[in-house]
C-alpha cells in the first residue's frame, strides 16, 4: 500500500475542496491514486457539494436543544445560501438532528466534530452527512459553531427569537427549581437576546480591555478639558467605564421589564431568589445570532445570469 504523504493530501484538497480528513481518507482508501481518489470523493458527494463552497452562506438558524432534566444544553448554528432554504422543513430537521449530535458529542473543536460518526447514520461522518445534505437541498451549507453548557446543580434554560434568528443559553445555579424562576430564567434569556450583553458581569471582563478603555478615554477626556487635574480626569474616565460596563455586562443592565426603569438584572434575581427562598447565581449565557461577522454576499441577478450565460 502507497504512503499517504500530506502533499497528497494537500494537492487532493486544493483538486477537489473536500475536508483533509475526508481527502486522507480518500488517499487511504485508493491506495494513493489520485484520480480513484477523486471519484471515491465525488462518489460521496463531497467533491460535488464543495463546488458550492465558494458561495456564502450566512443564511441559515441557529437551534438550541435543552436535555429532558435540564442539566445540559446546547445551541448549533447552520448556514444556508438563501433565507429560502432556511425556511425549508428539511433543513431545519437536518439542524434539529445537528443540535442532537452537538449535544451528544465529545469533540473540542469543529474539526473533530465534523470527524465524527453522524449518530444518525453511523457509516458516514458528520461532514459527509453535510455533503449529503447539500446535494439533495442544492445550496452551500456549513455547520458553523456549536456550544454546550452543563450545570448539575440547577439548570439550564433557552430562547429562540425570530423563528432561529437568535439563540440564547443560560446557566443558573440554584437549589430551588420552580416555574417561578424558570421564568426569572426565560426573561434574562430575553434580555440577552435583545440587548446583546458581551459579558455575564464585570468579573469576566478582560483587564486588559479595562486597562485599554481607560487609555482611549482618557486622552479623550484631557481633549474635553485641557485645563483639569489628573484626579477630575480620572473621575471622568472611572465614570464612563461603569457606564460602560452597565451596557456591556449583562447582570449590570438595566432589567427590560423593569417597572421603575432603573432595576438591574442582578437586582431582578436577588428579587426573585428572595420570593422564593433561594441561592440562584446566573453563571453565564451564551449568545448566538446567525450569520453574526460574516460577509453576506450581495449579487445582482442581471448580471449572475449575463455570467452563466457567457455574455
């Protein structure tokens, strides 16, 4: 048998696009020929589904999946091509049985996760599933990031905002499960839907972006007031920063629902533990929403189809 070198795999992947897991184990398979190689790919579907990898996709929803005890979640986001397909029943069978796998598996990162055996299937892969999956919808798809969150000692809630637009997990530590504070759990998933906290609570904030603020801001302020001592301009930059943070750490916002206007979200769990007799810490959420750093590609139809036309 051929030794499969990675210039092999290398010159495969850039001949077809596929996977390198997928292009080694191609290689593998051929005994190194790299034709044979090319149709045991095509043959899979994956050398025909990355010829649409060169469009974006950044489509697509993203799903969170609780367990029945609510001791484990996990949110997945899939892209698709067009809003069109994201709206496709199949699609979002297909990313409901991805949120599934997501749950289940052990891989660290995308890698492993797409080197996976598809549960559903255990003779193909995560990826080759996907390669399946894109030949029979006709689009480019990507599963893009997943996330899980355990917590033994409580539970973990979701939200699904505009039908898969956004998805939100949170984490609450607490000895008392009740509908009560299931709903605490709900409206701060909501909160973190709407007003896109980066940060659980000031804890979590990198002292080096804190050290960096306070350099902006005050050259910022010594511009606003040439004239002021070291200790206004100080006060001034303390000032913002807590401003800052007020905005950008979720337990520091201003609670949405709040009646008074001025409650904060810490203050509404300190609130509702109190009601019910209870230790609840929110201990993090995570927070996606799909397509979220991506490029979306803008092309005009004239001229795609003047294109393809070779006009």
């Amino acid at each position: 048998m051929a030794a499969v070198t990675a210039a092999m795999v290398k010159e495969l992947r850039e001949m077809t696009g596929a996977g390198m897991m997928d292009c080694k184990k191609a290689l593998a398979s051929t005994d190194g020929d790299m034709d044979k190689a090319v149709e045991f790919l095509r043959e899979k579907g994956l050398a025909t589904a990355q010829k649409k990898a060169g469009r974006i996709a950044a489509e697509g929803i993203v799903y969170p999946m609780v367990s029945e005890d609510e001791k484990k979640a996990v949110v997945v986001e899939v892209n698709a091509e067009t809003d069109f397909v994201a709206k496709n029943e199949k699609f979002r069978t297909y990313v409901a049985d991805v949120a599934a796998q997501a749950m289940a598996s052990s891989a660290k990162d995308m890698e492993g996760f797409m080197a996976e055996k598809w549960i559903k299937d255990e003779s193909m892969t995560v990826q080759e599933a996907l390669a399946a999956q894109i030949s029979v919808i006709g689009e480019n798809m990507n599963i893009r990031r997943f996330e899980q969150v355990e917590e033994a000692n409580g539970f973990v809630a979701s939200y699904i905002h505009a039908g898969g637009k956004i998805g939100v997990l949170i984490d609450v530590q607490t000895d008392v499960v009740n509908d009560a504070i299931r709903e605490m759990a709900k409206n701060i998933a909501m909160q973190a839907a709407a007003l896109k906290p980066l940060y659980t609570s000031e804890k979590e904030v990198d002292a080096e972006y804190i050290e960096k603020e306070k350099e902006i801001l005050t050259v910022a302020a010594k511009n606003e007031k040439p004239d002021a001592n070291d200790k206004i301009i100080s006060g001034m930059v303390m000032g913002r920063i807590k401003k800052e943070l007020k905005e950008i750490c979720l337990l520091d916002q201003v609670y949405v629902k709040a009646e008074d206007g001025k409650q904060s979200v810490a203050n509404y769990v300190a609130e509702v533990a109190k009601a019910n007799g209870a230790k609840i810490e929110v201990k993090k959420f995570v927070r996606f929403e799909t397509g979220e750093g991506m490029q979306k590609k803008e092309e005009n139809f004239a001229e795609e189809v003047a294109k393809q036309m070779g006009m």
